[in-house]
C-alpha cells in the first residue's frame, strides 16, 4: 500500500462506504478501486477528482501523493511549495509508521479521527521532521494541549508513554 492508497482507504472507510458504494459513485469496479487502494494502479487524474469529490477531500492533496514529485501546487512561491509537499508527505509516513492508532490511548480510524502531532511544539523548538511527530487522535491530541496548557504534565499519558522529560515542555 502507498500514501495515496492509505488517504483513500482511510477516507472511505470513515464515511462508511464500502469499496462496492464508492466505486458505483465514481464508476469504477470495487475491484479496480481495491487496486488503487493497494497501490497496485495509478489512478489518472480524472479519477483522482471524483473520488477527491465523493471523500470531500482536496483534489491537490491526492495528486501530491499520488506523484510527490509533480509541481501540481498552483503557487510560483517555490519554498511553500516544497513545505507543503514535505508536510503533506511526513504526515503519511508517520501514519504508516504508526499502523494509523494513536499512539496514546490505541483508537484507530474510522472510530475516531487521527492527526499527526508534534512530540515537542514547535512552539518549544521542536521540529517537523518524521522523529518528533506522532499520531494521535483528535481526543488525545485536546487532552495533551490541555496539560501543556496547564503544565499538569504528570498525569499525561502521552508524556508517560513516550517518557519524555517534562522539563522539556517547561520554559
Ligand atoms: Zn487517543
């Protein structure tokens, strides 16, 4: 399975379509959809929008992960372009990584809705590299914002689970 396989799957499932419901609405076969879900066929353009339309998902998105090399990106500015990309990449890497369960409580889509976080806030100097994200769900990630809020960081499951030096979180 790829990036573009894993968004589309994930997607499909949180709406509670089946490869068969998708794949009538965009008139496709569930098998040839099961195909582009594993990575097996690239999917052309066209195709990328219906389904982009049907999941309500950004069209550019798919086509980014689709082709992470393509300057599909409608912005001359070429440095936003490459940031938008890198995220856009990163943020699938680390749901791969992560078997697509929040990394603190173990939900996984479609029961709830997964992000990728920051480790240590950019707020706090942490950077967006694959090493410092992880995948939470949108509860875990409130909670966690909550508790650096507040500083009541030894009762944070994530901070205990990834036994991270609370000192960090402290200025
Ligand atoms: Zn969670």
């Amino acid at each position: 399975m790829n990036a573009l396989g894993e968004k589309i799957m994930i997607s499909r499932k949180v709406k509670g379509l089946s490869l068969r419901e998708l794949g009538n609405r965009i008139g496709m076969s569930h098998s040839q959809l099961s195909r582009v879900e594993r990575g097996v066929s690239n999917p052309s353009n066209s195709l990328l929008k219906k389904i982009a339309d049907e999941l309500e998902l950004k069209v550019e998105e798919l086509l980014l992960l689709n082709n992470p090399d393509s300057l599909i990106i409608e912005t001359k500015d070429i440095n936003l372009k490459n940031k938008i990309k890198s995220i856009s990449i990163r943020r699938y890497e680390v749901f791969v990584r992560d078997n697509f369960i929040c990394q603190a409580c173990g939900l996984s889509a479609p029961s709830t809705q997964l992000i990728v976080a920051n480790i240590i806030p950019f707020s706090l100097g942490g950077e967006s590299t694959i090493e410092n994200s992880i995948t939470l769900c949108s509860d875990c990630h409130i909670g966690r914002n909550n508790h650096l809020s507040k500083f009541g960081l030894e009762d944070d499951v994530f901070v205990k689970r990834f036994n991270i030096d609370i000192n960090d979180f402290i200025d």
